[in-house]
C-alpha cells in the first residue's frame, strides 16, 4: 500500500530531491532539453503533414500527422515529467503515447505501396492493393490495440508499490513482436514488389519519378525496425533494466529514430512524388523509341 508522501508526489508537481525521495517513475529524471526538442520536431512535422494533406488532398496522408501528434504528445508528456519526476499522470501519458506512435506511420507506408502498385500494375505484386490494406492496417491495429493494453496495464502497476509490471510488459513485448513480425512480412514483400518492376521494367510505364519514394518507404521501414528491436530488448529487461532506466538509449533508438521516419515524407510526400500511368500514346512513343535505340 503506497505511503502517503508517495501518493502525494504522485499526485502532485515535486520537483526531484533526493533528500525526499530518491526513486522516479523512470529510474531518473528525464531531460527538460530532450523533451522540448522531440516535442518541437514532431509539432514541426505534424504541422508540415497537415498543410500538406489538405493542399494535396491526399487526405490518407492524415496517418502521418496523427502519428506525429502522438508522438507530441509522449515528448510532452517526458518534458512534463523533468519538472515533476514523481507525477504519475505524465508517465502514464508518455508510455501509452510513445509505445503506439510508429503504427500509424507504418499504416501510412503500407497505403503507399498499395498505390504504388496500383499506379504500376497488378504484375508488380504478389498481392492485391486491397489486400497488402487489409493484412498489414489490420497487423497495425491488432498491435496497436495489444501494446495498448500492455502499456495501460504495465503503467498502472509501475505507479503502485510493489506493483506486478509484468503481465502487462509481457503483453506489450507480445505486440512490438507482432508488429517487428508483419513489419518483416511487409519488407520481404516490398523486396518482391522491387524485383518485379525491375524485371519486367515497369518503371518506363510511368510519368514521373518514383525512385525517392520508394528509398523514403524503405527508409523509414528500416528506422520503425530498429526502434521496434529496440523497444523489444529493453522490455524484456524489464522496468529496472539497463535500457529502460538510461534516457541516453531512448533518446537514440526510439525519438531519434522516429523523427526522420516520420520526417523523411515532409520532403518526399506522397502527393507530390506518386508517378501517374502514361497514356496509351505515351507508352507506344516510348516503346518506338525504344527499337529504334536498339
């Protein structure tokens, strides 16, 4: 049963003093710096996503900002949390926050090959569009939905003393899993998807460039990974363990990693560098082209 100067510092805004209370939520104290700087790189993003799905009215691409405003909304929560490392409401916040933010990119790069594959024909895929929607947001929500509860349930025990963290950390761990297996799944199919159009030469059926949103996708694929190994390792440490309790690795593998992931379409957004199919006219003016060439 909590004691009442526990209760009281996690009901209310202490500044960290040993001579207190030497224990925080964290294990230390998070950096004031950290937070403000995360939180204002994902409001940039999010910012720049909005603007940019209205004025392209690529209104799927509302993913990214949602996922940047959660993303906001864990760092703050962090920033909240270096003025009073004993509150329990701003850890909470950052922990259901931070653990489901990448789902929502990875939905939104999922949509982008289904456009993709769209735009350069059936034959660049071993499944449908509506398919690679289907099995990979679904992946994406049965994680997001796992790691969730995981998170609430972890982090209501995390607040108790002697509280059971880890029925809800081993749930959590179960859905980063999930989701590190459907990310594999997915970049094994966007390996095929490559090999197909260079194959059967696919990219001269389109107007436009699509090399940087195809290195953008895969970018950013690569980045949600790491922070996916990450996350796993540092959870199955457990909430005393050496990951978990130095900011230094959670300031490098998860926000450092998922600003550019998120960034990265600010610079290549989808609707401006998704190719459209040439015309009938165009492609036969290719195709001649092509003959006399050789």
């Amino acid at each position: 049963m909590s004691s009442p100067l526990e209760i009281e510092l996690q009901n209310n805004c202490h500044a960290w003093d040993p001579a207190l209370y030497n224990d925080t939520n964290y294990g230390y104290v998070p950096s004031l710096a950290a937070g403000i700087v995360f939180t204002v790189l994902f409001g940039l993003s999010m910012i720049a996503h909005t603007v940019q799905f209205i004025w392209t009215r690529w209104w799927w691409c509302s993913v990214f900002s949602v996922g940047a405003m959660v993303e906001v909304l864990g760092w703050a929560g962090r920033a909240w949390s270096s003025q009073c490392p004993y509150m329990l409401t701003p850890f909470l916040m950052q922990i259901s926050t931070l653990i489901i933010a990448p789902a929502f990119f990875t939905a939104g790069i999922y949509v982008i090959l289904g456009r993709l594959i769209n735009v350069l024909g059936r034959s660049s895929s071993i499944l449908s569009p509506a398919l690679y929607l289907w099995i990979f947001c679904t992946c994406d929500i049965i994680s997001l939905v796992v790691q969730a509860i995981g998170g609430g349930m972890a982090s209501s025990e995390a607040g108790k003393v002697d509280g059971d963290t880890k029925p809800g950390t081993d749930i959590m761990v179960a859905g980063i899993v999930f989701q590190l297996a459907s990310i594999t799944v997915f970049a094994v199919c966007v390996f095929d998807f490559l090999r197909r159009i260079l194959k059967q030469r696919l990219l001269r059926t389109v107007q436009g460039n699509v090399t940087p949103l195809l290195l953008a996708m895969m970018f950013s694929i690569v980045l949600i990974y790491i922070r996916s190994i990450y996350r796993v390792i540092e959870l199955v440490q457990g909430w005393s363990g050496y990951l978990i309790t130095h900011e230094a690795y959670f300031i490098a593998l998860d926000g450092s990693m998922m600003v550019p992931a998120v960034a990265i379409f600010n610079f290549v957004h989808p609707g401006w560098f998704m190719p459209t199919r040439k015309s009938v006219d165009d492609f036969e003016q290719v195709s001649m082209n092509e003959r006399l060439v050789t």
